[in-house]
C-alpha cells in the first residue's frame, strides 16, 4: 500500500510539473540574419525564462558558429496573455537589447528596442517540431 501511495504521489508530481511548463519552452527557428539562423532552445533559469543557442546554419547546412551555447533571450517574464519582457542578445552587433515576445501558437515574435521601445528590430520565430 505504501509503494502505491508513493507511486501516485511521485506520477501526479511529475504530472503537474509538465502542466507547469511555460508554452514557448522548447526549440525555435530564428529568421536569417547576416546570412545565417539558429535553433534556440527555450527553458527556465531561475524565475524566468532564456533562450540558447544549440545550433547554427548559413547556405551550406549546419555550422560551427562561435555563438553556440550562448544566451540569445535573457531573462524574459510573461506578461500575461502571450506577452514577454526582458532581452534580447544579438551576435552580429554583440548588443543587448530591450525585449519583448509574443507567442501566438507555433510563431514567436521577438522585438529587441532601443530608445524606450521607440525603435525596434523585428524577428518572427517558429517552433521546430
């Protein structure tokens, strides 16, 4: 009876917690930019969310790139409704950048702004099944 209860206990946790999973968690394709994309996988750290780079590709295929492995979307915060705020890293410029995302299904908008949020640069993302 123990192991039961303790089997449950262990199979409704583990449950709840994919529930719990923010809807952009996972992998996503960015626009081409400078010739080249990227996957980035989308994941918590600490009570936000961040985007790393995991794999990069130009006109030939896949590519070693120097930006692999490292923090594209920092420290984004849901808003509500879809909404994100936080940073936004981009490597052919090596700026950070005022961000915000909108997710709307498998599309991911991303804006990284200067000046307030007066002007944006403007990528839309989708999610790699």
């Amino acid at each position: 009876m123990k192991h039961l209860i303790a089997t449950l206990t262990v199979t409704l946790g583990l449950a709840g917690a994919a529930l719990a999973a923010d809807p952009i968690e996972g992998t996503w394709q960015t626009e081409p930019d400078d010739g080249a994309y990227a996957h980035v996988a989308m994941a918590p750290c600490g009570a936000a969310l961040c985007g790393t780079i995991t794999s990069t590709f130009n006109a030939n295929g896949a590519y070693q790139s120097p930006n692999l492995g490292k923090t594209l979307v920092i420290d984004m915060v849901a808003q509500g409704g879809g909404a994100y705020e936080g940073k936004v890293w981009r490597p052919s410029n090596d700026k950070i950048y005022l961000g915000k995302m909108d997710l709307n299904g498998d599309t991911l908008r991303l804006r990284g702004c200067v000046a307030g949020g007066l002007i944006c640069s403007k990528q839309t993302w989708t999610r790699v099944k």
